[in-house]
C-alpha cells in the first residue's frame, strides 16, 4: 500500500493505521510499534510511504490509513480484500489404480494475475500426506516429489510400485493456500473392483461425524479444512464381500 505527499518535506511523514473494532497505530515514520513483523515500512526520495504485509492472511482483511503529522490531518484510507487461495488437484476424488503401477498426482495453486512475491518465492512448500502421515521421499525411495513457483504454484508426488498398503487419502498441503485431496485405491484383482464400484455408491454426508459398521473393515478419511488448519473427520466404512 502506498501513499504519496502532495509535496516534498523532510520533516513530513505519515502513521499506518489499521481500522477494525479498534484503532490501531502501526507505524509512525519510520518507527513500526506493532511486535507483527510481516509489517514493514517504506519511504523513498519521491516523498511516498509504503506499508508492506508480507504473507498476507484473513486476518489482515479491512480499513487501512495513511495519515499525515500536520495539524491539519490528512489522511487516505484503503481497504484491504484478502481472497484465499485454494489447492487443486486435478481429476476425480476416488482414483483405481492396478498393483505394481505407478501413481502420479498434481497439485496446482493459483496465486493471481501478478503471481507470487519475493518473500512466498522463497518460502513456498507443497506437503503431501497419505491420510495423516507426512510422506517424505528421504525415507521412502518410491516416493518422487518436486515444485515449481511461476505464476501458480505447483506440486507433484509420484509413486512407484504401489501396493494395498498405499491405498488411502491423499492431500496437498501449500504454503499459504487451503489444502486438497483425493483418494487411490489399490485394485489387487476383480474382487477389488467390484468393491470400489459398490463403495463409489455409498453416501457419506460430511456434515456430521458418520460411522457405518458392516464387515472387513477398509478405513476410509475425509478431510474438512477451515483456513489453512486440518481438521480431519474420520469415517470408518465396512464393506459386505
């Protein structure tokens, strides 16, 4: 955010203020009082302040004002519109997929028409976890992963030699960004496949904590995000043979 004086005066300056239920001064000057140190200020020789938010979240959204230390006061007010940023990975949510093949998933943030800044650049991750367990290709050589920063961010997890044991959830988990997921099943013959036909037609409804009981037992997670914190509902799915 920037704000420019009409006119050039070394002993002229202005405070950030951040307008919510409460006002609160961010900077005078130079001096930053806030102890939030993603807020920086800025001035140049052209007479125009500048208050930077680096890794900008909800909780910035609102009324900004540059103001000036005259006695007359001027000031400007700006509104800050955060919109969240969401994962996707592309395709469906359930995925059969035969034993001994290999497992390739895409995770794809899109961050804008101007793309990403310095500070998200260097900071940037993409995690991938299989149910709740962080998968990390260090300590599994099937597992390959890398990520690339352009105007999206993007991730790719591939697995090679899958087995039954690989069968679960899947989600993406960026910097930043609410996470996303979809789930591989691990076809071992035809019996497999008949059962991932019978459990593509179970309902589940996600507004409420559900647990069905029938027989040999195939646990199944669903992921409900609020923000970019993980809450993980778990519904635990019995299947008749």
């Amino acid at each position: 955010m920037y704000c420019c004086l009409a006119r050039f005066d070394r002993h002229l300056s202005v405070s950030w203020i951040r307008i919510k239920e409460d006002v609160i001064v961010l900077t005078h000057g130079h001096l930053v009082f806030t102890t939030d140190d993603r807020i920086k200020v800025g001035y140049d020789s052209n007479g125009i302040w500048s208050l930077s938010i680096s890794r900008v979240g909800q909780e910035d959204f609102g009324k900004y004002e540059c103001q000036t230390n005259t006695e007359i006061k001027n000031s400007v007010i700006v509104s800050l519109n955060v919109l969240e940023t969401s994962a996707e990975i592309p395709g469906p949510k359930r995925i059969l997929v035969k034993e001994g093949s290999t497992v390739k998933l895409t995770c794809k943030v899109y961050l804008g028409e101007k793309g990403p800044d310095l500070n998200y650049r260097k900071n940037a991750v993409v995690h991938w976890f299989q149910g709740q367990r962080l998968l990390d290709p260090l300590l599994e050589s099937r597992l390959i992963m890398r990520t690339e920063i352009g105007v999206a961010l993007q991730g790719w997890l591939e697995i090679k030699n899958v087995s039954l044991l690989d069968t679960g959830n899947y989600s993406c988990v960026p910097s930043y960004a609410i996470p996303d997921w979809t789930q591989i099943h691990i076809m071992h013959d035809e019996k497999s496949a008949v059962l991932h036909e019978e459990m593509s037609e179970v309902k589940v409804d996600t507004s409420s904590q559900i647990a069905l009981s029938l027989s040999n037992s195939h646990s199944l997670q669903y992921f409900s995000y609020l923000g970019t914190h993980i809450l993980l509902l778990k519904y635990i799915i019995h299947f008749f043979c």
